[in-house]
C-alpha cells in the first residue's frame, strides 16, 4: 500500500501505478548501476599500482563477500540515488547478507563509479537502520531476527490498522476503487517471484491507501517501518516467508481489501487487515 491517490496526497493514482511499474523494472534489474565515464581511469590507476580512492583512506578490499557484477548504466546527474536504490534493492534480495561487512570502494568497484555516491549511500542506509559504520572496514548489514520483525509487524499495526478502519468509514466507494490499478499491479509483481519487485510495488500500495487520509508524515512513517520490515532476516530468511506463492497470497489480500472497503463491509475489513499484518507483509 504506497503514495498514489487524488487528492490529500496530490498525486493520481495513474501516476501513482505508473510510478510502481517503473520501480518494478529497477527491481528486477537488481542493482544494476552503469559505468561512469571516468569509471576506466580507478582502474587503470589500480593497475598501475596507484591508490584508488577510499583506500587511500584505510578502508580494507580484501576478504569480503563478492557481490556479482552488474551491469553498466547509471546517468551522472543522479548516481547517488541509483545507487540507494540498487542497495536497496540489494538488502530486499539478501544479495547485501546480514553481518557481512561491505566496504565503498568494493560496492564502488562493483557499481561502476567512484566511492562517494557509495558512501553516501550507504550513510543514508546507516540513518535508516539497516546498516552499521565500521571504522577503517566500511559497512555491516545489521543482523535481524523473527522478533524484530513482529516488533515492526505491531509498531505497524498500531498506527496503520486503526486509520484504515476511520477511512474505511469515511472515503467513499469510487475513491477505493481508484486504488485498484495499484492492488493488481502487486498481483502481477508478486507473480514474477521477484522480492524486491513486490516489495516496491506492495509499498506503493500501502502508501496510497494511507495517502488518502491526507497526513504526509504518517505516510512518510509507516514507508519507513514498512521498507524496514521487508529486510532479509539472519541467515537469509525473508520475512513473511517470501516465495512466489506466499507472495501472490499476499497480493490477493490488497484486491480482497479494496472489495471490502468498496462494499464498505467493516467487518472483513477488520478481519483482512489484522491478517495481512499478522504476516508482516
């Protein structure tokens, strides 16, 4: 459930499903980060014996986990996001494991570009939970377990599930329906098996059903807690379960949803939100 309605969000929920599609193409590029122009010359200073940068700075390459490769394909004018949004993706997939601890100039390597649009990333990661600073070595992917995930699945319960039920009482039927591109979009990214793919689409989703009670900082919120709680568990676990069919299962519950809030039928509506919650999804 993501940011997309007309009005107290002031975005249409057109370009709210058509915002999901193109995130669902960057997730199942995995993070995919194109080469920069100037991208060849760290490496020809590296085989030239030189220092590449962030090494200069005692951040250790060797011994770490390898990551693979991915393709060229980042634009200049915005390689720091791209890179949030491949790390991102990164952490959903469990392609960034748990513990391990992943230094910029390696991710840099890996990404085609230099390491400060890496660091930055990851700073921002850092800010968000789901990393740790390690001086001198780079980054450590936090380590989570099934209690924190069902501490999350409550924190978002207890502000979610209580506006879902004042709005199901409130919005009428054609603005529900409104939402239905944006369910059906989590069907079909769900059926793709892909994580990271629903988890974009499904975040979407939810911020659009929130959206419509006209409090940007709740939405802003409950994303955050929502994107924490699809971070892969200690020892590669998803939350929730994570495949394909546990993940169209969970897609079905949004259309089931809006058939109930259409029908304004708050007792399945009640029942259907404590469900889809209880599954940390």
């Amino acid at each position: 459930m993501k940011q997309g309605t007309q009005g107290s969000a002031g975005t249409t929920t057109g370009e709210a499903a058509a915002g999901a599609e193109a995130a669902a193409g960057t997730a199942r590029s995995r993070y995919r980060v194109p080469a920069q122009p100037d991208a060849g010359e760290a490496d020809r200073r590296r085989d030239a014996g030189g220092a590449t940068e962030g090494s200069a700075r005692g951040e250790h390459t060797h011994g770490e986990p390898v990551l693979p490769r991915p393709r060229p394909a980042v634009q200049r004018s915005s390689v720091r996001g791209q890179v949030l949004a491949a790390l991102r993706t990164a952490l959903v997939t469990g392609d960034l494991r748990p513990g391990e601890v992943y230094s910029g100039p390696v991710l840099a390597e890996r990404f085609g570009v230099s390491a400060t649009p890496v660091r930055e990333a990851m700073q921002q990661l850092a800010q968000e939970g789901a990393v740790e600073v390690v001086p001198n070595r780079g980054f450590r992917v936090v380590e989570r377990g099934p209690r924190e995930l069902a501490e999350l699945a409550e924190v978002r319960a207890l502000i979610e599930v209580p506006v879902m039920l004042r709005l199901a009482r409130t919005v009428p039927a054609e603005r529900w329906a409104g939402l239905r591109p944006l369910a059906e979009a989590t069907v079909r990214a769900a059926s793709s098996g892909c994580r990271a793919t629903y988890a974009e689409a499904d975040r979407a989703f939810h911020g659009a059903l929130l959206a419509l009670a006209g409090n940007q900082q709740l939405v802003g919120v409950a994303e955050e807690l929502h994107r924490r709680a699809q971070w892969p568990l200690v020892g590669g676990g998803a939350p929730g379960g994570g495949t394909r069919a546990e993940l169209i299962a969970d897609a079905h519950e949004h259309t089931a949803l809006l058939d109930a809030l259409i029908a304004g039928d708050l007792d399945v509506v009640r029942a259907l939100v404590g469900e889809h919650f209880n599954g940390a999804e």
